[in-house]
C-alpha cells in the first residue's frame, strides 16, 4: 500500500518538473496561437546558460539562475520579435518549420560550444536532502521545491493574465489580434514579452532540471513531448489545467518505471494517448476557442 | 487646417481596388456622417484611416501629419479611436475589461474614465463584471463605444453602430452622441441608415463603388439627390 | 454574337518537352549502373529513396495539410518489418518490401484514430510522439535486437531476387550485383513515388485536396470530405513510406530503434528537402534532393555546422522566398513540368460582349 502510495507522491512531484516545461509552450500557444517546436531545446539552452554564468562568473546556481532570467528573456523576446512574428499567420508551416530549424541549430549549436557531455548544475546538500513524513515516505526537498514553484508560477501568471494591464493585453489580443491593435496594443511588441515571460518560465523549468538530473543538448526534443502531453492532457488554454496535466504524466511514467525502468516514457506516452481518445480536448478544456 | 483629411485616398484588397481617390475633411468638433451602400467603400475607408489597411503617407493627414503609413496601434496613440464593426468585443474579457483595454495604448487628457463611461450608459455599470459576451446587442455596442472613449480621442470612428439593433436601442445610442461631442470631439459616423446619420451629421458623404457620389451639408440636399447618390440611379 | 467556349488545360508548351525529356532520363538511369562506379550507384540510391520520402511528406505537408513530423514511424515500421519478414518468415527481400508497406498502410489506420484528433500544429507534436511509441515499443522487441537493433546476415541480402540472374548473364560479382537490385528498386520507388502522387493530384480526390488545402470549410460544402480525403492521403503515404523504410534497411542490412525512428534523418532532412526546393509542388522535392545531395556530400565533414547550416538555410527560405527555389524559377519564368494547375483556354477569339 505504502509502495503505491509512493509512486503517486514520487510522480506527483515528478508533475511538477513537468508543468513547468509546459507552462511556457501553454502561454505562447495561449496569446498567438504558436506552437514552438524549439521549446524544449530552449529548456536546454536556458540550463546551459546557468551553467555557463556558474562557471564564468563562480557564483551558486541561485545567483546563476538569477542572472539567466533577464538573459531568456533577451532571447525570447529577440526571438519572437525578430523572427517569429514574421511567421504568424493563417499557414500553419512557417512557424512550425522555423521552429524546427531554430531545434536543429540550438542542439548542435551547444553541442559545438558545451560538446555532447552530460552536465550537472549542481546545487549543494540541498540535491540529497529529504523529509520523512513517517511510514518509511519521505519527499525529496528539490522535488518539493520544483512543485511548489510550478504552482506558485501558476499563481504569478495567472495574477498577471487578471489584475495588470499588459495581462488584459494578452488576452485581448488573445481573443482578437486585429482589434486589440486598435486598443493601441502593439501585437509585435506583446508577444515578444509573451515569449520573454515563456522563457523566463523556461529557465526556472531548466533550474530544476539541471539539478535533478543529467542534462546534455540533444534531450531537448524530449522535453518538448513531455511538455506537449502536459498541455494537452489538461487542456488548451488553462494552466491549472497544464499542471495537473503534468501530473497526470509523472505519476503514469513512475508506475510505468515501477513495473519495469524501460517502460517509464513508454507509460507516460500511453497515458497521453489514451486520454486523447477518450477526451481529444482535453480535461479541463477552455470554453470557447 | 481640418483636423483629419484623407487626400486622394486609394486601398486595394490585393488585385480588388476599392476606393478611387476619395477626398474627405473633418473639422474640429464636427459630426461627420458618411454613408453608402453595401459594398461602397464605407468600411474600408474606416480600416484605411485606422491603419488597418496602410497606404500612402499624405494620403491621410491627421493634425497637419501624414498618418496613412502608420501602424492601428500607432494611430490610436495619436488619438483616433474606433468603435469596429460588429462590436468586436474581447469575449474573454469582462465588460469593465473591455473598457479598461480601450485606455491600454492612451488615456488623453479628456473627461472619459471608467466612471464617466457608467455614467453615460448607466446600465453597464450593472453589469461591470460580466462576460461581455452575455450582454444584449445594444449593451454590447454601448460597451464597443465605451472602450473607444475611454482613450479621450480626438476623433471617434463609429463602424455601422446601429446595425442589427432594434429602433428603440439605436434611439439610445445615438442619444448618447450630444454628450460625447460635449467633450470636443470629432465623430465619423458611418450608417446604412440614412435618417440616424443624417440628424446628428454636420457634414455628410455618400459613398458609391469606391467614390464619393455626394459632399455636403445634409440640409442641402433632397431627398431624391441622396436616394440616386446612394443607389446611383440615373436622374 | 458568339458565346465564347472554353476548353480546360493543365498542360504548357514546356510541359510536353518534358515529358519526352524525364522518359529519356528515367531510360538513363536505369542503363547507368551498367555503366557508372559503385559509388555513384550508392549515391544515386540514397538520392532516390530520399526523394521519395520528401514527395511523401510534400503530398501531405504541402497539398492535405497534414504537418507531420513522425513519418520516421513509418520508416522505421517498414524497416523493422522487412527483417521480420526475411529473419523469421525467410521471405524474399523484394517481396518483404511490399509486404512492409501492408502493414505500414494498416497500421496507419489505427494511428491516424489517434493523431487526427490534434489539429494544425498539434497535429504535428501529436504524429512525433506516436512515432515515439514505435521506437520505444521496438525497442522492447527482442528477437528484433531490443534497444541495440540487429544486423541483416549477408545470406538474407544476397538471397535478393535477380542477383542470380546479373551474376550469370553478365558475370558480375555479387556485392554489384546486389547494388544493381537496390539500386532498380530504389529507382523504381522514386518514380513510382512521383507519378502516385502526380496521378493522385490530378485525379478527383486530388482536386479536392486542393479545395481543403483552399478553405477546409468551403470544401466540404461543395461535398469534399475532407476527414476521408486526408485519412486517405495519410494511409497512402504511410504505406508508401514504410516500403520505402524496408529498402533503406534492406540497403544499410544494420537496424536499431534510435536510427530507425531518426526525426532528424527521416524527418528534418525530408523537410528540408522540401522547403529548399518549394513546398506544395511535384518539381520541388526533385530541386531540393539534389541540393541536399550537393550539400551533403561536400559539408557533412562539418558535422554540427553542417546541420546549423541547414536549420538556417530552411529558416531563410521560409521566411524570405516560401516557395522555395522551384517557385521562384516557376514564377519568373512561368516553368510547369508536372501540369497540375488547370487554366481556361478561350477556343474563340473573336471579340464577345460579355455584357459588362
């Protein structure tokens, strides 16, 4: 009994890693309707950076992380400014092609500056530390961490979607990009920070990921998939949605691992499919489209 | 100087030309109506004028500065506003969203606050924190024209206000028009219906595939001059 | 007053010349391993198999709509099953060629119940992670070599059909004479390739392919249906894919789940084949093949930078000349070698009053 109810905590942490990888891809389908292709090896890039900052400058990796926020955000916002606002449209293929080139040039990009080595971004005794809850349970302090913060990015975003005004903006042009131009909302201007704030998310996501686990520049493509089963699973267009989306992922990919360690993706890919035939929008779909 | 000219304004859809050099001036505080049939360029004047729709710098002058270049969201901060066609409100938003957003890219220095909105159209103030997609037809348009005062512009644009709405709701809409030129300013006021356009309008255009058929003041025409300008049957 | 009449056309002046002039070429390449080295057979092998995967992917990235990015699912189905086919049912190569294309047509079926639940770019994420589930699903398959693949015996391949009959008329020796097969069957695939899809545009379904492409909703209330038209297009590239899957494998003898269901190889490549080249035409994959081939065999030494490079290169394309390089050519010099389009030709010239 105990044995199941440690699988679901484990993978109900494990959830938290995973919404936040989904959160940015969730945000930026959310104001522009673009599916970005290059997200997860963006999540791997942004864990390069910290390590990048770690080692140039000797500092720990809060005050790397630190650091790379406002760097993402430059990059994001370069990114979707300069190049990806070029792609938006009815067409679907350009965004998904450019996307998939900037995947491409990313991976091998930092593999010809970091070479294809594992990394670590390595965080102190904290990595190791954990709290006994009794019953032989006990949660890692990092995992906690990683779903607590998930859910407190929730909080912030969502803080920011209903009470500021740059929030109104986003949605507003979510709904109608043509009239909100003639709010005197700049669509090119709100979805560079729209990808400037994905990426800052994206960067907390790396954070987590460098310290729980190896990291190299050719699992981005993995973390997009990860990311894209949260989104679906919980739905288009609601981030407490994409949380529990996430969960739903971690806790099918650690029974999966339970029963034997090679089916631990498998399971979670399972998972995705079988709730995209039972429920194809999603289980907490947004009312309109 | 007149305080928004268009000059020999041309737009194109593609290979489709709409609009053949029309030439019109609105003056400061002025109500100008212009009106037309279905398919006479009314609309994609207004989409010209707001940027939707960029062409030739000079062929819009705003304020003495050529406008016809600039990007929607640009023009709005000089303060032309628009209240589109259709409402086209955001329906995730509430209504009293919807009228903070209008004041996203200017707030002006004019009299038009949130307040001042609910004074004006007592009965959204009721209904501030709805979706606005549950508000009737005629609510929907008061909160359409809210989120456009709600930047102070100089002009206001007014797409088919009255279209799809019942008689006695249209009487209140425009009834709110003596109001809004109370605080200076200027109104274009694009209608299919003739009568409401004609009654608040200081100055009146008829629009006929894609040029003007008739400039001036309404007092000064017939009805029979406006019925061929718009139909354009022969005399 | 004359009515005016009017006869439809696809065909231009350019069109028939080359229709005599790709008969001549198709006639060349089958004579030239006759005649060529090794190596170019090797080349022109890759080239052709290549091109047909980017056909593939253009009929239904380009013309249904249908932006996938797991067509490696079906590559690696076809691949894995020509060595089930030959290892364990001890079945003629060729003939396990087709049979992989059953079972990637198959099951294309229950795959498309799942992935055609996603639209437009969902769509795209939605094929990836089923092509996903077929790698991790093959790697669990043992007698297939698990996770690490396995490797075709040299008696399977040279068990070819028709490598006996080279041998003896022509006295070649066997690792020749086994290119010369590959290379026929690639050949044979690649053009089969085309004409399937240029036959498949032309035909009524292929019409309405163009009208979904046009206004998925305007289609379907000229009573095209769209769902079946595209689900059609999916099992019919999925089956020729995975025959093409069982040649590549068949060719390299050498299978492991990782390779086989390469997004980057039977995916990134193919579109890039296609966006350099101009998407949404017949002629494009052909230009874009021949490029990639070009920029292959002289930067591929580069290793990351060759593929920076190509990311890059489709990124500018799309964004500054989304045609790709057979629209622009078409464009400025009106060129149509596959006549798809069908223009209105006036059969009376004399002047009509149209009533205007």
């Amino acid at each position: 009994m105990n044995g199941w109810l440690n699988i679901l905590i484990q993978g109900t942490l494990l959830g938290g890693l995973y919404a936040l990888f989904a959160i940015g891809l969730s945000l930026i389908f959310g104001i522009m309707r673009l599916v970005n292709l290059a997200h997860g090896d963006l999540i791997v890039l942004a864990a390069f950076v910290i390590l990048a900052v770690m080692t140039s400058f000797g500092v720990d990796v809060l005050t790397a992380l630190a650091i790379s926020l406002p760097v993402m955000f430059a990059v994001g916002f370069v990114l979707q400014y300069v190049i990806l606002n070029r792609t938006l449209g009815r067409d679907i293929l350009p965004p998904l092609l450019v996307t998939f080139g900037f995947s491409i040039i990313i991976q091998n990009g930092l593999q010809e500056a970091f070479s294809a080595d594992s990394q670590r971004l390595s965080a102190g005794a904290i990595e190791t530390a954990s709290i006994q809850l009794g019953g032989g349970l006990a949660v890692g302090v990092m995992p906690l961490l990683t779903l607590l913060t998930a859910i407190g990015v929730i909080f912030a975003l969502n803080a920011l979607f209903y009470w500021a005004p740059l929030g109104r903006a986003f949605r507003a042009t979510s709904d109608d990009p043509m009239t909100a131009q003639l709010m005197g909302i700049d669509n090119r201007r709100i979805f560079a920070i729209a990808m400037g704030i994905a990426m800052i998310v994206t960067a907390i996501a790396a954070f987590y990921l460098g310290i729980r686990a190896n990291f190299d520049p050719s699992i981005g493509p993995a973390r997009l998939i990860y990311a894209f089963e949260a989104v679906i699973i919980g739905g288009l267009g609601s981030l407490w949605g994409t949380l529990i989306g996430g969960i739903i992922l971690g806790v099918a990919q650690t029974i999966g691992a339970h029963i034997n360690p090679e089916w631990q993706i498998l399971a979670g890919h399972v998972a995705f499919l079988v709730i995209l035939l039972l429920r194809p929008r999603g289980l907490f779909p947004r009312a309109f489209d | 100087m007149s305080l928004l000219e268009t000059r020999d304004l041309t737009a194109h859809y593609r290979d489709f030309q709409a609009l053949f050099g029309v030439n019109t001036r609105l003056e400061e505080g002025d109500t100008l109506a212009v009106i037309g049939a279905n398919g006479a360029g009314k609309s994609t004047y207004l989409r010209s004028i707001t940027g939707l729709l960029p062409g030739a710098p000079w062929s819009i002058v705003f304020n003495g500065e050529p406008i016809g270049h600039l990007p929607a969201a640009e023009i709005m901060k000089r303060g032309i506003a628009l209240v589109p066609e259709g409402r086209r409100l955001f329906p995730s938003l509430t209504v009293e969203e919807n009228l903070q957003v209008g004041a996203y890219g200017r707030t002006g220095d004019g009299a038009w606050n949130i307040a001042g909105i609910y004074s004006l159209f007592p009965r959204l103030k009721e209904r501030r924190h709805q979706a606005s997609t549950t508000l009737s037809g005629g609510e929907q348009q008061m909160v359409a024209i809210g989120r456009a005062l709600m930047s102070n512009p100089r002009v206001l644009l007014c797409d088919e206000i009255s279209l799809g709405l019942a008689p006695i709701i249209i009487r209140d809409i425009y009834q709110a028009l003596p109001r809004i030129k109370a605080t200076g300013t200027s109104v274009v006021i694009v209608e299919q219906d003739i009568q409401q356009a004609m009654k608040v309008a200081d100055r009146l255009y008829c629009f006929q595939k894609g040029r003007i058929s008739l400039a001036g003041s309404p007092a000064a025409f017939s009805r029979d001059e406006i019925h061929h300008a718009y139909f354009g049957t022969r005399q | 007053m004359q009515q005016p009449r009017y006869r439809i056309e696809t065909a231009v002046e350019a069109t028939r010349i080359f229709a005599f002039a790709g008969i001549g070429l198709v006639v060349v390449l089958v004579l030239l391993p006759f005649f060529a080295g090794r190596g170019l057979v090797q080349d022109l092998i890759f080239v052709f198999y290549m091109l047909a995967l980017a056909q593939l992917w253009n009929l239904l990235a380009g013309y249904a709509g249908l932006v996938s990015v797991g067509q490696q699912a079906f590559v690696g189905l076809g691949g894995y099953m020509l060595f089930a086919f030959t290892v364990y049912g001890g079945i003629d190569p060729l003939l396990a060629i087709v049979l992989a294309g059953v079972v990637a047509f198959l099951l294309a079926f229950p795959t498309a119940l799942v992935v055609f639940r996603l639209r437009g770019a969902y769509f795209a994420i939605g094929t990836w992670v089923v092509a996903e589930v077929y790698r991790l699903v093959f790697a669990q398959v043992k007698p297939l070599g698990g996770g690490t693949g396995t490797s075709l015996s040299v008696g399977v391949i040279n068990g070819l059909f028709g490598i006996d009959f080279l041998r003896e008329v022509f006295g070649l020796r066997t690792s020749l004479a086994r290119d010369m097969v590959m290379y026929w069957t690639a050949l044979a695939l690649a053009v089969g390739t085309v004409l399937v899809v240029y036959f498949l545009l032309r035909s009524r379904r292929g019409l309405g392919l163009a009208a979904i492409r046009d206004s998925e909703v305007a289609a379907e209330s000229v009573g095209v249906d769209s769902f079946r038209t595209k689900l059609w297009v999916y099992v019919l590239t999925a089956g020729i894919t995975g025959m093409v899957g069982a040649l590549i494998y068949l060719q390299t003898a050498r299978i492991s789940p990782d390779a086989a269901f390469s997004v980057l190889q039977w995916t990134a490549y193919v579109i890039f084949i296609v966006v350099i080249g101009g998407i949404g035409t017949i002629e494009g994959p052909i230009v874009g093949v021949l490029i990639f081939y070009l920029l292959q065999n002289y930067l591929a030494g580069f290793g990351t930078w060759y593929l920076i490079l190509l990311g890059a290169l489709a990124i500018v394309i799309m964004l500054f000349a989304p045609s790709g390089i057979w629209g622009y050519v078409s464009a400025r010099f009106n060129l149509v070698l596959f006549p798809l389009r069908r223009r209105l030709v006036r059969l009376n010239t004399e002047k009509v009053d149209s009533g205007e």
